[in-house]
C-alpha cells in the first residue's frame, strides 16, 4: 500500500485493496476501508501514527473480506468504532455469511474459509444512514455517504474534501480485462450505481475506486463507460449461448472459454458463478431468458424475444 496524498485532508493508500484516512481539525481522522488483513491494517495505523493522527471510526464501504479483514486488528489498536449499512454490518458482524452466499448457502469449506473470503468478525458495528446522507463524527469530521450497490447489497461510497472513496461501483478497464467477469450481486443496481457516478462526474475532484489508481473526472468516466459496455457484452453473450439450452456449469464453461477465462480455484469459480447468475437474473426479469426443470437437471435457455 502506497500512501498518496490526495487533497491536504484526505490520504489515500493505493494497493491491492485500496484504503483512505479522512482528517479534521486537531488529528481527528475517519479510516475507509482497512483492508485484508492486519498486515494491511498495519499499513494504515503506521501512517495514522506518522502524522499524529487518533482514528476516530473506521468505515466500510462494504464486507468483502479484503476490505473488512484489517477492521478487527485496527479497532483493537485505536478503539475506534466500526461503520457500515445495515445489510454489510451483518456481514462485518458474521464473516461467515460472504462465503455462505458464496457457496449458496451451504456450509463452505476449503478456500471459501480463508481470508480471501471470511474475515475476523467484529461484534460492535455502527449502522450508517440507509440513503444518501451525512455521518458527523464531530469536530468538522463530516462524511458524505453516497449509495452504490450492485457488487455488494448495501455497498456505499464516502466522499470528504472533494474526493470520492466509490468502493468497487466500477472496476478499472485493466481489472475488468482481468477478471473477465465483474463480481456482482444484483446488474441492474450497479447500472443504477454507475448512473449516479456519471451524474456526479464534475462534482468531486479525484474518485478512488476499491482496487486501482485515483482518478480525475475524466478518468471516472471512462472507467464507467468500460463497466457498462463490460456488462451489456456479458449479456449479449448469455443471450447468444442460451440460444440452446445449457445448464449454469455449461453456460459458465461457453462464457469462459469465449473470455478465455480458466478457474485457478474454487473460489474463483464461485465468484464468477454469482456474477453469472446475477446476469440470468437480471435477463429473466427482462423475459429474455428463462429456466426449465426436467428430469435431473435445470436449464436455461433464450426465450428468442
């Protein structure tokens, strides 16, 4: 984690999962996101103490282990208090859940039970506004907070001193080339979150996204029209696949090889398995697609609308 100097009050650390420390008046500072683990946390309370900062929250944007891993170690070390929505405070409180609705469901097991995917559960997390609204932690340390979900349930964006923390509303084109597939949880959500960005393009002076390097507006926007043209090429090749009716493992296995994307892991698969699954969702809802059971499989298949 590189430490950045975004603005006189506001520091990010740019890394593999990006964290940022928000200061007031007299040292005061708000911490987003600490990242995966304590190594990272580490990272964070170093600077803190560099520059004569007292943590008075952490923040997350929301519960994805590499976000949330390093909230337990930074809250033993400071006493700050833990912020998130209500549906990721569940998840911060009860890591077990990410791998849970990973594995829909089921009890995991194997790399679903790292910490690339279950954190250290903290007990005592702080709701955040549940719409768009202000957290005043006193002393002139006020936090936009700034709905995105999409990639996560109740995933939030925090702006301070003109700078926008948006999680991972967007992946950088690099990542997304990447991955092949943006993890994500409900695709009409995080259309509805990349509008809001777009809407807000000119208001902020940098944008920090989860992963990746901060970005000015005109860095923003290319990076929203990447995860737009990311998720209607996804769609457009479900549709095309589901010409003939596939199971979800056959769709995957059609997606993949198209991307030429391979599986380095379980956890890997069941990422792109939800992301996947997301995309049916969104196109059944739109009566593009629908599933058949019979006998001992379930498929999908284009309904030629």
């Amino acid at each position: 984690m590189v430490p950045e100097r975004l603005t006189d009050r506001v520091w990010g650390l740019i890394g593999p999962t990006n964290s940022g420390i928000l200061v007031a008046d007299g040292g005061r500072a708000a911490v987003i996101d600490p990242g995966l683990d304590e190594s990272s946390a580490r990272k964070v309370l170093r600077l803190l103490n560099e520059q004569g900062l007292k943590a008075v929250a952490i923040i997350n944007t929301h519960a994805h282990a590499d976000h949330i891993g390093g909230d337990r170690f930074l809250h033993a070390r400071t006493g700050a208090p833990v912020y998130a929505s209500s549906f990721e405070a569940t998840v911060v409180r009860n890591p077990v859940w990410e791998p849970i609705y990973l594995a829909a469901g089921a009890l995991p097991g194997g790399e679903l039970e790292s910490k690339f995917f279950m954190a250290e559960a903290v007990a005592d997390v702080r709701d955040l506004p549940a719409e768009a609204a202000r957290l005043d932690l006193g002393e002139g340390l006020v936090v936009e907070v700034v709905p995105l979900p999409g990639h996560a349930y109740g995933q939030v964006g925090l702006a301070y001193d003109g700078v926008l923390f948006t999680a991972d509303a967007f992946f950088p084109p690099a990542i997304l080339a990447k991955h092949g597939v943006p993890f994500c949880v409900d695709v009409q959500a995080a259309l509805a979150s990349l509008a809001t960005l777009n809407s807000v393009a000119a208001r902020y002076r940098r944008y920090v996204p989860g992963h990746g390097q901060a970005l000015d507006g005109q860095g923003l926007s290319e990076s929203l029209a990447a995860n737009r043209e990311a998720f209607d090429r996804l769609r457009w090749m479900v549709l095309e696949v589901l010409a003939q009716p596939r199971t979800l493992d056959d769709l995957m296995a059609a997606l993949a090889t198209r991307i030429g994307l391979s599986f380095a892991g379980v956890g890997q698969y069941y990422l792109v398995r939800t992301g996947v699954t997301a995309i049916l969702t969104d196109l059944e809802r739109r009566g593009l697609v629908a599933w058949q059971a019979g006998g001992p499989i379930l498929s999908w298949s284009a309904t030629g609308r």
